[in-house]
C-alpha cells in the first residue's frame, strides 16, 4: 500500500478509536465490579489489524491511548490502558498468526487479556493481590463484549472498502 | 432468508467454540470455588500504597473521611463497606459495589488506596 495512502488510512482508524474512546466514556455502566467495559475502540484497532497489519494496529493502539491521555488528563487511568491495550493486541497478533480462530474469538480473548493486564497493575500500584478477587467477572465480561465487538469488527472487516 | 446449516457451522467452529468455552469455564469455576470458600469478614482494611493505615470493625456502622493522596468517604453500614463519595478523576472506587467477604475489595487507584475486608 502507498505510504500516503496508509497514513491517511492509519490517521483515520486513530480518530475513529479515539472517539469510540469518548462514546464509551459516555456510557454509564455501573455493574459494581471495577473494569468492566465494552471495549468500543478495540473495533478500530481490530479493523487495523485485519486489513492492514500488526504494526498498524498497534499505532493506532497507542495514538488512542495517547490521544484519551492528552484530552482528558487521566494518567493514572493511562497506566492501566497502556498495560490492558499492550497485552491485549499482542495476545490478539499471536492468535492471529499462529491459531485458525474466527475475528470474534480473537477479539474476545483480546478483550479478556485486557482486563488482566489492567488487574496486574492495579495489583502493583496498590500492592494487594485481593484486588484479583475481580478476575472472574472480568474474564466473563471481557469474553461477552469481546465476542459482540468482534461481531461488529468482523463485519467492519469483511464489508469496508479500502 | 439465508438459511443458516447449524451442524456445518458448528463443524467449521469447533475449535472457536472450544476456545470460549474455556474462558467461560475458567471464569465459572474460580466464582464457584471464590462462592463457596467466602467468609464473612470481621474487619475494614484500608491500604495505602500496600501499607495498613486503619483498620475498623466492620460490625460498627461508621462513616470515615479518608484523607490519602485525595479525599475517599468511606462507609461502614450493616456489615458492609463502600466508598460513597470520592474526589479522584474516574471515581471507580464509588461504582463499586459494597463488600463485606474476606478478600473482597475497594479500589481507588488515583489515591492508590484499597479497602479491603479482612
């Protein structure tokens, strides 16, 4: 693909996470467990991922990141995203390159490695392993939107013309 | 209408399939054992930084201001423990819900507190 041409595309797949990033903050959902997301922006890093490479979905990984750091001021929050987003995309390129599973699945055990890695950290920071007492929610909430972002991801995929 | 021919789909799944069903299996089995080996706890924890700075019976309703790093109300009311009000950016130690099983926990990263039951 011309240089051109990707970093348009690259640029757009990085905004379009950065404002599902927004709308999922807008989204009020309070089950009591801590954690718990729909993981909207994994749509853009999936898309990234499937038509144009590991290395791309990485950047836009890491624009988004950047981006919801920079705009909304959280760095604590960025510590957790940065650990959830890295284990989450390489756990999503192994399964890629090297297991025959389907878009959703991948996208399911991304979203349950995300949601491990952002408890590994809180378990750093504040340096109490209890807080892993969460892991089994998060491990069924992080399979379910994983599956239902990958859905959509999927399509995204299969019908978007490059 | 697409017809959609379940046995071919299972058949081209099954490896798919397989891989959900154990992180469902995982995720079943640590609620069951964690369900079934909760004890009620007697104590309120709070942690900052991984060191203890107070410990309260959970069988005394109280209502603490907690001063670390930022300002976190913590309440103690009919044997369960939660933040009720807090000043940090994400307030997710609010949205969770009140504990009161040994182990159970109440995060406020921000403030790098925990509230745990002991």
């Amino acid at each position: 693909m011309k240089t051109t041409r990707r970093i348009a595309l690259l640029g757009l797949a990085a905004a379009l996470a950065l404002v599902l990033s927004y709308v999922e903050s807008l989204v009020p959902l309070s089950v009591g467990v801590p954690g718990v997301r729909i993981g909207f922006a994994n749509i853009a890093v999936l898309f990234a991922l499937y038509r144009l490479s590991a290395a791309d979905a990485a950047v836009v990984s890491g624009v988004r990141i950047l981006g919801v750091a920079l705009l909304f001021g959280n760095w604590m929050a960025t510590a957790y995203s940065v650990a959830g987003a890295a284990l989450s995309l390489l756990g999503m390129v192994m399964l890629k390159r090297f297991a025959k599973l389907s878009l959703p699945v991948v996208s399911a055990v991304g979203g349950v490695l995300h949601n491990a890695g952002q408890i590994v950290v809180a378990v750093c920071v504040t340096r109490t392993v209890q807080i892993a007492w969460y892991l089994p929610v998060l491990v069924l909430t992080g399979t379910v939107a994983g599956i239902v972002i990958g859905l959509v991801g999927a399509l995204l995929v299969s019908r978007v013309k490059l | 209408m697409m017809k959609v021919n379940v046995k071919q789909w299972l058949r081209r799944h099954t490896r798919d399939i397989l891989v959900v069903a154990a992180l469902l299996a995982v995720a079943a089995v640590c609620a069951a054992v964690m369900a079934l080996t909760a004890v009620p706890g007697a104590h309120v924890c709070v942690r900052v930084d991984g060191a203890e700075v107070a410990r309260y019976p959970l069988s005394q309703d109280r209502r603490v201001t907690l001063e670390y790093g930022g300002t976190n109300e913590l309440v103690i009311e009919g044997g369960r423990a939660r933040i009720e009000s807090a000043d940090c950016p994400d307030k997710v130690c609010v949205r969770t819900a009140p504990i009161s099983e040994v182990g159970q926990t109440v995060v406020c990263l921000p403030h790098k507190l925990v509230v745990v039951i002991e």
